[in-house]
C-alpha cells in the first residue's frame, strides 16, 4: 500500500519535478534527447530573472495577493459572522447576492472592468488589482467563514457578554480564535487566487502593476520561447503557496472539512 | 518705515515682465528644431528582436525630434489580446501599435486604426524620399482596405520557404531539395529514420502550415476571400490535401509533433533531430546562425515545394500603425517615419544582421544579400520571391479576414483529428466547414448554402 501511495505521488509530482530540473538545464540540455537525469545545473535561468522584469513583477504579485487576502479578511470575517448571528429575515438572500460576483465568468465582466478602471485612471496599478481581487474573494470569504460560525455555539459568546464583554470583544476574544482553522483554509484559497490569476492581470496592467504569471509568459518571443527562464519563473510561482500551503497544511485540512461537519 | 514707491513697483514689474517673456520664450527658440520637444508617445509590439535592436537607437530618435518613446513588449498573445481591447474602446494610452497581420482585418475594417495616408502624401510630413511605395507590396497588402488607404507599414515580412536541416542526408540518399509535394514525400521515404533523424517536422499551428499544402492541391479556405467568405473545406480537395498533409506528420515527424510550439519545430531542427519544414524565413535563419544550433554547417533551404495546382507559399507581415484614439498622432507618424525608414533600416540589418526586412531597397542591398548569404546560398533572393508571389495574386487575403482565427481553430482540430484516427480525411473537414459556417453566422456573414 505504502509502495502504491509513493508511486502514486511520483506520478503526481512528476510535473512539477520536471520543471524543477527545467529550471536548472540550459536551454541546449533542455533539448536534448533523450533527456539525462544527470546534467551539469546552471543558476543561470534564476540569475536572469533577478535581473530581468520578473523581480518587479514577483514583488508585485506578493503585494497583490498579501494586500488583498488580508482586506478580504478583515472585511469579510465579521460579515460572515454577521450574517451567521442574523436571526431577521433576509439574510440568506444577501448571503446568496454577496455571491453574485462568482455567477458569471471573469470574462463577461472585463470590459465594464477595463473601462471603469480607465475612468478612474487605476489600469495598470497595483490599488486596482487589489480592488479585483478583493471583490471576488469577498463573496469566498464570507461564504466559506460563515458555515464555521454557524457551528459555533452562539451560548459561548452570551457567556462573555454575561461577563462584560461587548458584542466587538466576544467576537474577537472568543469567536475569532475559535475559527483559526476556517480563517488559514479561506486565506490560503483568496491568496491561490489572487497570486495564480492570469486573466485580470493581463487585462488590466502593462508595466507597472505586471504580476508574475503575465511575466512568466512575456519569455515566449515572438521568435523563440526561453524556456530556462519559463521554468524557473514557473517554479518561483509555486514556491510560496507551496511554503504557505506547508506551515498551513494542518489547519487546511481540518478547515476545508470543518464547515462540511454541520448538519 | 517707508514702502516701496509706485513707480519702483512698476519698474519693477516691468523688468519682471521682460525676465519672465525671456524665460518662457527661450524654450521656444530652443525647440524650433524640436517641434516635439516634452512629448512622450507610448508605443507596443510583441516580443520581437527587431525592436530589441532598434530600442538600442531611440537616443538617436529623441535627439533629433525631441520625442521619448514609452516602448513596451510584450508575449504574442498577450499584446495581441491586450491591444485588441485597447483599439476596441478607442482608448489614447497607445500611439503606435503593430498591426498583427491575423488582426489587420479586424482593426482596419472596424476604423480602429487611423489612415496614414494623409501623412504621406502631405511633403511637409514625409519627404518623397522616404518612399511608401518601397515597400514590398506583399507584405502591404494586408495593411490596406479595400479602397487602397494604408493604415501602417511593414516592418516584418514572413516569407514561407523549406529548410533541410540535414541536407547531407538528402545527399547521401542521392535526392536533392524537393520542388514538388511528390518530391518531398519521395525525400522523406528515403531519409526518414537515417541516423536517428526524422525527415518532417512542423508545429501545431495547420492553419498556417497546411493552407500551402491545400492550395497547392487545388483547394482553398474560402470561396473568393475576402468578399464570399462561404469555407471550401468539405470540397474533396480538401479531404484529399488533408489526409495527406497528416500523413506528412504522422509518417515522418519526430514523436510528439502534434504538440510543438514554433519554438519546439524549431529546436527539432536545431538540434538534428528532424530535417525539413517549411515555415516563415524568422524561423529559418537561427538554424545557420544561433549558437545553439548543432545544423549550421547542414543546413540549406529551397522554396516551399509546388503542387499540382501551383506554388503557394505562406506570406504575412506585421506593421506599424497609429490607433484611431491616439491624441499624439503627428508624433507617432515620426516615430514610424523614423523607425521605417531606409536609413534605420540599414543599420539594423548591418549591425544585427535582422532578416526580415520589408524594404526593396533594403531587401536588395549589398548588406542584407550578405546577412541572408547562408552556407552559401542567396536566401535574399527565395525571401523576396515569396513575398512578391503572396502579394501578386493575393491568395494570402484568407487569412486576413476578421474571422480567420476562429475558423483557423477548427482547422486545427480537424487536421489533429485526422492526424490521430479520431476521424477520416472526409468527416474531419466536414465537421470544420459546419462549425466554421457556424462561427460565420454568428458574425452576421453570409454564406452561400
């Protein structure tokens, strides 16, 4: 069994760990066939992206996503809990609106997008990507935290209001802690979309706001693809949510499963 | 304490006054010579070595107009999809695009582009040596509507002709270059394999690639491009051209070909793995000139082989154009005067040896016959062959049609289906005319049925 779960997760892994070894190939070593397994590595893909637009780029990205995941949070945690405490009628009905941003395909909504962010002269900078963003993991936000607050026992929170504490304090003292788990599951999704989303960095920046998966593909000349660099850019890309993703695996876990738990 | 006097006040304004016009006047002394001095144009183009060389000239450019261009590049795709929105809102961020030769249709057609005409013919903007009509008319007819108004100018012309990577193995098997499609598959019978290498390759775009190859064999995309746009692929022409044509890959091509990039074709060749393609001169030349190139000494080339029905070699440009939202028109109209001009031209191909110039005069001169004088032979001459042949007769107008790259899709799909036994040669094409019929009406164009 054991035999079978380790080839299964070669065979998974096979992908990336062909990147990976891209990545450290020249471009003729790439090219080779058939390929070897043992070949002198080369840092110099990585050194041509510390030197080329990419590290703008990859700065970038980290703002976006970093910028974004911790807004949606901040913003979308209480109302998840405010939605979830709503004992009056309607509050199904804006939780279902609050979803409305994921009812159609980003692409139905870039050139109300593009034109708005002309308007308002934020294409191509970081505050407008961030804004995107924010608006899309909102609606995650809320509908992943509020499962988690519903299974919450509202009795703990009467209990320190019984002790003095205000409606904010039970909230930050009490609940919050408690959703630990939900919050790394909801902050790893909004970051994985903000740092992988392809479609509205490439609509909506030039220079300035450039993220990293645009840059990966600005390799691919018109008269030739640098592949080296593609796969080092490539597996700069994976490198953080792959870090992330490791500190956080626990809490992931048990987060992705835990708002299943109620009914 | 006594203040200033009334008259002291207006002496001293007076001076003031004469200070301040002399300041404010000496810029436009200054920039008599620079009408343009202080304006910024923001111009774009995909990833291309031509203006990764003639980048290394803007100071030359900036001193002499005073103009700073804002010059950004980006992958083919991504300028390609960024660009299109841009001109589709009118938008004034860019003031020079390319004009990509599969979008020409489109942004011409739709008045996303502005008329340069008026430059050119006016003496104070163009001088009459700088010659609009040098310009291969191949390589301008995609960049002109259908009353003649030109909406930009070539800067690359890709002409299609056939490399033999291995040429020696050719030789050895006593064949020479092949002339006809009958040659080629008598070639490759006879050297596929040979020292582990594959006589054909090519790379997944067939609505590029196979199109020679149909009309070649009599067929065509279109009825009569670009005013009856009804496809043509269920004739048996094309069922015929077809199967042949994914038999060429299937036969004689290296594993995985129906996957490759332009880029990965060419490394096969590159890298003496397969032998022959016929594709455009950009990605011809690396094979006798990039260092990696393993085939430098192999290496030869020949025009794109005939069939029955006559030599059609694939031919395309990109130009340079000015958007209709621009609101610094005149500047751009410089920096395209400049960058197109017979004298920049020649300093790029004789300090970087670029290929793929659009100028006759350039395209004939000493320096270029040098640049594209590989192992030997005169690649100028099968260059400018092509690119008069594709503007002669206008076969190439198919693929300028604003639905051209939809219907080139399913193009793609039929010919892999066939390629892989999915379908037969008939059912294939016939499947791409009815969805392509489809794509059609949904753009509101009639088709006769």
């Amino acid at each position: 069994m054991q035999t079978l779960a380790v080839v299964l997760a070669l065979l998974a892994l096979a992908p990336f760990l062909w990147l990976l070894l891209m990545s450290f190939k020249t471009n003729a070593e790439i090219f080779r066939f058939p390929p070897r397994l043992l070949f002198d590595a080369t840092l110099a893909n990585y050194a041509a992206l510390w030197t080329s637009e990419f590290r703008n780029s990859f700065a970038n990205s980290l703002i976006v996503s970093v910028a974004s995941t911790v807004l949606s949070l901040v913003i979308g945690v209480p109302a998840a809990y405010a939605l979830s405490r709503w004992t009056g009628r309607g509050g199904g009905t804006i939780t279902l609106w609050i979803l409305a941003s994921r009812m159609a395909p980003p692409i139905a909504f870039t050139i109300p997008y593009f034109l708005v962010y002309r308007h308002l002269e934020l294409l191509d900078t970081l505050t407008g990507l961030i804004v995107i963003y924010l608006t899309f993991n909102l609606s995650l936000v809320i509908w992943m935290m509020r499962p988690f607050y519903d299974q919450l026992p509202r009795s703990l929170e009467e209990a320190a209001w019984i002790d003095g504490a205000t409606l904010w304090q039970g909230f930050y003292r009490i609940i919050l802690p408690l959703s630990g788990p939900g919050l790394a599951a909801t902050a790893i999704l909004c970051f994985l979309f903000a740092w992988n989303d392809f479609f509205f960095a490439l609509i909506l920046t030039r220079t300035e706001a450039m993220t990293a998966p645009v840059a990966v593909v600005n390799f691919m000349n018109y008269e030739g693809w640098e592949w080296g660099r593609i796969a080092a850019g490539g597996t700069m890309i994976m490198l953080p949510v792959l870090v992330f993703s490791f500190v956080v695996r626990r809490y992931l876990v048990h987060g992705l499963t835990g708002g299943a738990l109620k009914g | 304490m006594n203040g200033p006097s009334r008259r002291a006040v207006l002496r001293g304004g007076a001076g003031l006054s004469a200070l301040a016009s002399g300041v404010l006047a000496a810029p436009a002394v200054i920039a008599q010579g620079k009408p343009f001095a202080g304006t910024t144009i923001n111009a774009s183009c995909f990833q291309t070595t031509f203006f990764e060389y003639l980048k290394s000239y803007f100071p030359q450019f900036e001193d002499k107009t005073g103009i700073k261009v804002n010059f950004n590049m980006q992958a083919f795709p991504v300028y390609n999809q960024r660009t299109d929105l841009e001109l589709s809102t009118k938008g004034s961020a860019l003031d020079v695009v390319n004009a990509t030769f599969i979008y020409t249709g489109r942004w011409i057609g739709a008045g996303w582009l502005t008329s340069l005409d008026a430059f050119t013919k006016d003496p104070k903007m163009t001088p009459a040596d700088w010659a609009p009509e040098d310009f291969v008319a191949g390589t301008q007819s995609a960049m002109q509507n259908a009353k003649g108004e030109t909406f930009a100018f070539s800067w690359e012309g890709g002409a299609m002709i056939q490399s033999a990577a291995r040429y020696d193995l050719i030789e050895k098997a006593g064949l020479a270059m092949p002339t006809t499609f009958d040659e080629l598959i008598k070639v490759c019978d006879a050297t596929h394999g040979k020292e582990g290498v594959s006589a054909f390759t090519a790379d997944k775009l067939h609505h590029w690639n196979w199109i020679p190859y149909l009309m070649g064999a009599g067929g065509g995309v279109f009825k009569a491009p670009p005013e009856n746009l009804t496809p043509t692929l269920n004739t048996p022409q094309a069922a015929q051209s077809g199967e042949w044509y994914a038999n060429l890959l299937m036969k004689y091509g290296p594993d995985g070909l129906l996957s490759y990039s332009d880029d990965q074709a060419m490394r096969s060749q590159m890298s003496g793995r397969a032998n022959i393609r016929t594709q455009s001169i950009t990605w011809m030349v690396p094979l006798a000139k990039h260092a990696e190139s393993t085939v430098q000494k192999t290496v030869r080339y020949g025009l794109m082989p005939s069939g029955p029905a006559g030599n059609f070699a694939g031919c395309n440009s990109h130009g340079l154009g000015i958007p209709a939202g621009s609101k610094k028109k005149e500047a751009a109209w410089e920096f395209i005067k400049w960058a197109l001009s017979k004298e920049t031209l020649a300093m790029v191909v004789k300090d970087h040896g670029y290929p793929s110039v659009c100028r006759l005069s350039i395209i004939n001169s000493r320096e270029f016959k040098n640049v594209l004088t590989l192992n030997g032979q005169d690649v100028a001459s099968l260059y400018l062959e092509v690119l008069k042949l594709g503007g002669k007769s206008g076969y190439m107008k198919y693929r300028t049609v604003p639905i051209y790259p939809q219907v080139g899709d399913k193009i793609n799909k039929a010919i892999e289906r066939i390629a892989t036994k999915q379908q037969a040669a008939p059912e294939a094409l016939k499947q791409a005319q009815a969805e392509a019929i489809q794509d059609l009406q949904k753009a509101g164009i009639k088709v006769d049925l």
